[in-house]
C-alpha cells in the first residue's frame, strides 16, 4: 500500500509546487507546453549515436526548475525511477550494433554502447521535461491551457474529473484493504476471489458517487459543460520565452555545442 | 508496456501522435452527440478508479509475483468504446506526467497501444459478439474465458504496437524477431493475468449490478460502439502524410519510417523531405562556427553509415581526434551545465536565459 501513499504525497507535492509563485509561474502555460514539445522533439530528432551533442539541451531543464524553484533532485529521482523499459531495450544495442564509432584514445566504442548511452541521455532529458512541465504549471492550469489549445473538452474535463477524486479512491482503497487485512491478520496473500469482490465494492461505491457526484452537478446549473474558469492573455514576455526556447533549441540542433567546446579546450591544452 | 520517448523518432512519434489526437477528436464528436450528461463524472470517477485499482495486486498462485487489473478492456466494457478510449487516454496522461511513464511524445503511441486496440478491436470485435452468442444468462466460466481471450488479444496487439514503433523509430539495434520473441510471450502471460482480474471484477458487477455490463442491454451506462472504418482509413492516410512531413526531421541515418516509406511510395525520399533536408544542412553550414573541428587524418571510414552523404548532416568518421574532443566537450558542458544549475540555486532566480 505504500504505492497508494506515494501517489498521495506525489500529487499533494506536485500541487505545492505548482501553486508557487515564481518567474516561471509567470509565464503563459501555453508557452510552456508549446517550449516542452518542441524540446521534446529536437531531443528525439538527434542522431541515434549522438551522445555529446545531446548534452548541451540539458540546460533546459536545469534552468527552468531554478526558474521555477522545482526541486532538481526530486526531478532526478523520478527520472531514474522511470529509466527501466528505455533501459532494457537499450541493453542489447552493444550486442547488437557492433560497428567501431568513435576512438577514444585508442579505444574502440561501438555504436551500440553510443547509442545506449544515447538513449540514457534522451530518458533523461525527456522525463525530465515532462516532469518539469507538470511541476511548474499543474494540473488545472494545464487543462485549462490544453483546453484553450484546442484539446476536446472531453478531455480536459475527464482530466480535472481525474485529478480530483484519484486522492479519494484511492484512500477508500487503503481503508478497504486495512479492514481487510484486521480481519484476516494471518493472509499475506490476496488471493483473486477477495481481489475481485474488494475491488468490485470500489467499483459499486465509485458507481453511486458518480451518480451523486452528477446530482449535485446538476443541482448547481451544470449544462453538459464544467467551465474552466482559468483566463490568461498572452504578454510580450511569453512570445520572448517561446521565441528565445526556440532558437537556443535550433542552434543545438545545427551546431554541436559540445564538440566545439572540446575543441576549444584541446587547443587550449596543446 | 509504456513506450519511450527515448526509443522513439520524431516522425514516429509524431505519426502516432496523430493518429491518437485524430482519434480522440472522433470520440469526442461521438460523446459529445450524447444525451447522456452523466457520462462526465462517471468517466472521470472511473478513470481515477482505474488509476487506484492498479496499486493493489493479487496474488498469483503458485508464483509468488502478483498482478493487477488492466483498465482498456474493463472500461469498454463498462462504458464502450469511444468513452473507454478518452478515459484511458486521461489515465496514461496522468502517469505520464506524474510517474514519468513513458513520456510526452510517446504518449501518443501509448494511447493507440493501450487504448486503440482494447476499446476498437479487442472489445467491439471478440468480446461484444462473443459476449451476445452466449445469451443473457451465459455461465460463469464461460464469460471468464470471453473476458480473459479479450484482455490477451487486446494486450497482445498492444505489445507488437510497441515493438513496431520501436523497430520504425531505428533508435534501438534489436532485431525484429528477437524483440518480438521478448515481448509477446511476456505480455501473453501479463495478458492472462490482466484478464483474470478483469474477469473477477467483472464477475463480481455481474452478480451485484446485472445492468452495467449486460451486452444485451442498451439501457446501461455503455454508449453504443461501432467499429470506426472511416476514422481508420483517414488515419491510415494521416500517418503516411505526416509520415512524409516529418522524416526530414529525423536524423541524418534513414530510418526505419523513411525505409517504409520508400516502399510505400516507391520514391527514395516522400515530398518536400529532401528540400528541407538540405536547407537545414546549408543552414547548419552557415551557422557552424568552426564546422571543420577534426584535427586529426580519419583513420577508418568503414562505419560511416550509406545514403547520407550529400544530405548535409553527415556523421563525422572516425577520427581520434574528434572523439577526443567529443569527450572532452561532454563532460565540459556537464560541468557547465552544473556551474549554471549552481549559479541559479533558489532564492536567486534571475530573469535571463
């Protein structure tokens, strides 16, 4: 059940987060989306064995969680956390891209270990952009900036709906479960039978929440339609974010960063 | 089974993403045709329910692992197909940005794979007529056996989702057959789990509230599903444009998309690709400040990939020399990076880039 508290302390953490007020916070939500997507895809467009070039797109998420005063290690964590499946797939790249890439000082490295590595350094960036992105906005101000990008309603609501009664499903499940486990202190296991009918209570329950969830929708003038009462106006100091975003993503794409910094450096040395 | 964003090229995902977002618009239209103004909070309260449901396991006999509930399958059959699909999407965006399961550009490929196949194929093509041919009192074991054969099909094509979009993306070197002999087997047994689970649950409403899940019965929560053929014909030919708009976009080595698409239209480049292609490299030419940085002779060119030559942004061969300081570079701009990370440590948040 600890998951069930992780989630908890999650989105109460992630809320927190999101209600400060910083110079991040400042900025249009749908500058921020627009900038996460576009960092997104310029980190995926790299070459498979690109792994230098790569690293210089590691300011964004850097400075963006200083901007918005977002905890970098926790960021960190999560990242490591969500590594395995990029992680297992990457693994047999050595076995099985064994072509010579690069020649470090005499040694051979294959394109399979470039390109694991530069699977590592995508995971990395990408969560790390995704979590951020939520970590500064929120949740209903990114529903709200999704909805006014054009997302269907039907989403962003299902999306509100969602965040909202998550924290109380899930408690009423840990209070099910720990009834369940005083009473048969002795069962370690969950055997499928008890799994179905406990989970089919929850079901049962949520079912006539939503029934009076909906009444009392209804009771307060709902019209098929939950308003979104987030308003933002666009401010010369977002397209600035976007537009300076943009270029520094294009110059990283065209030119690599790294290489010429060690380049600067080797001459430096010699 | 949550697709990477780091397995995944551009056009790929982007493909996918289309064909979600294309998909999601559908479902949208169908709902929003619905008299039905209960439907949002009963979607939005099962979507969360899902959410919940998938932190607690049981366990396996005889195993000592453990499994859970999938939620595609479960929600068509609760709410059919179109609701199902948005609730899903809604649950895979959540771990996406909460539990950074999967990713932002791979959301799209996660939705079609978890989502497309349980609520399009899975139950409106084997559950559904399954479920109506074994009538209205149907056995026990029966409908457990339609209920598990359902979650596995569904799961099953879910897996090759994810296996066909890593493969097209190129980023990872598996080959086809190997990958293929990893997943299916695997998620053949998570399927069966899955589907057991389901099949309790269902099981359980079944006794308890006969309506909710009665295929006969058109009075329940479930919105009526038709098997989309138009939408997925327009996607289908969605795909291949967006396909072709975006491969210039992917790396300089011609991937597994740009391959496909060879095939598919016979050309060795789709549309406007090759253009933007060489823009971009004579752009990068310009804006390079110092784009002949290798000192060194190259030593061996042998692993200098074909076909790129000539499109601008070609891989530099080996070259002691430019790993050296392709090396040096990265940890250089590592400790950069950290220098700035440092410098802008809170309380200090200054207003530049």
């Amino acid at each position: 059940m600890s998951s069930i508290e992780g989630l908890r302390r999650e989105v109460h953490s992630l809320d927190a987060t999101a209600g400060q007020s910083t110079w991040l916070s400042r900025i249009d939500p749908r500058a921020m989306i627009l900038a996460t997507l576009a960092y997104v895809l310029t980190v995926v467009s790299f070459h498979r064995h690109a792994v230098a070039a790569l690293l210089p797109l590691a300011i964004f998420p850097v400075v963006l969680a200083r901007l918005g005063n977002i905890d970098l290690a926790k960021v960190g964590l999560k990242v490591l956390l969500a590594m395995p499946f990029a992680l297992m797939v990457g693994l047999f790249n050595p076995w099985f891209d064994t072509n010579p890439r690069l020649n470090l000082f005499g040694l051979a490295v294959s394109g399979g270990w470039l390109s694991l590595a530069s699977i590592l350094v995508r995971a990395v960036l990408t969560v790390a952009a995704a979590m951020i992105l939520i970590a500064c906005i929120g949740m209903h101000r990114l529903c709200a900036a999704l909805d006014r990008l054009g997302v269907p309603r039907v989403l962003t609501t299902q999306l509100l709906f969602m965040h909202r009664y998550i924290l109380l499903l899930a408690g009423e499940l840990v209070r099910m479960n720990l009834a369940r486990e005083l009473r048969a202190p002795c069962a370690s296991t969950m055997p499928l039978a008890v799994y179905g009918s406990l989970l089919g209570h929850l079901l049962l329950r949520t079912l006539e929440r939503a029934q009076r969830i909906h009444q009392a929708m209804l009771a307060r003038g709902f019209d098929g339609h939950v308003p979104i009462g987030q308003v933002f106006s666009w401010h010369w100091r977002d397209t600035g974010f976007l537009a300076i975003c943009l270029a520094a993503l294009l110059l990283m794409r065209t030119t690599d960063l790294s290489a010429l910094l060690g380049h600067w450096l080797m001459k430096a040395v010699t | 089974m949550h697709m990477a964003d780091a397995l995944l090229s551009p056009a790929i995902g982007a493909t996918f993403w289309a064909a979600s977002a294309g998909t999601l618009a559908w479902c949208s239209k169908r709902l929003r045709s619905d008299a039905r103004d209960h439907l949002a909070p009963l979607m939005g309260v099962l979507g969360a329910f899902v959410f919940a449901a998938q932190m607690i396991n049981f366990t396996i006999p005889g195993t000592g692992s453990s499994g859970h509930v999938g939620g595609g399958m479960l929600l068509s059959i609760l709410l059919g197909g179109p609701a199902a699909f948005v609730v899903i999407a809604s649950v895979l965006t959540m771990q996406a940005l909460f539990f950074a399961d999967g990713g932002l550009l791979a959301l799209g490929a996660n939705i079609f794979n978890l989502g497309m196949f349980p609520c399009f194929i899975a139950y409106p093509l084997i559950y559904r007529p399954l479920a109506k041919a074994a009538g209205t009192t149907p056995a026990k074991g029966r409908l457990v056996l339609i209920t598990v054969l359902a979650t596995m099909v569904g799961l099953q094509l879910g897996a090759l989702g994810v296996v066909t979009q890593t493969q097209l993306s190129g980023i990872s070197s598996l080959p086809l057959s190997t990958f293929l002999l990893l997943m299916q087997p695997i998620h053949l047994a998570i399927g069966l789990v899955e589907g057991l689970a389901t099949a309790a649950l269902i099981a359980f409403i079944r006794e308890a509230r006969p309506d909710l899940v009665d295929v006969g019965n058109a009075s329940a929560v479930r919105v009526p599903t038709a098997f989309p053929t138009r939408i997925v014909a327009v996607l289908a030919g969605f795909a291949l444009v967006t396909g072709g708009l975006f491969s210039w976009f992917a790396s300089a080595n011609p991937d597994g998309l740009e391959w496909s698409i060879e095939k598919v239209t016979g050309k060795p480049e789709a549309g406007t690709g090759g253009a933007v292609h060489q823009a971009f490299g004579q752009l990068q030419q310009r804006i390079a400040l110092m784009p002949d940085y290798k000192f060194a002779q190259p030593e061996q060119t042998t692993a200098d990939t074909a076909g790129e030559s000539g499109s601008g942004e070609t891989w530099p061969a080996i070259d002691a020399g430019t790993s050296t300081a392709g090396v040096l570079g990265g940890l250089g701009t590592l400790l950069l990076v950290t220098v700035i990370g440092y410098l802008l440590r809170p309380r200090r948040s200054r207003a530049t880039e």
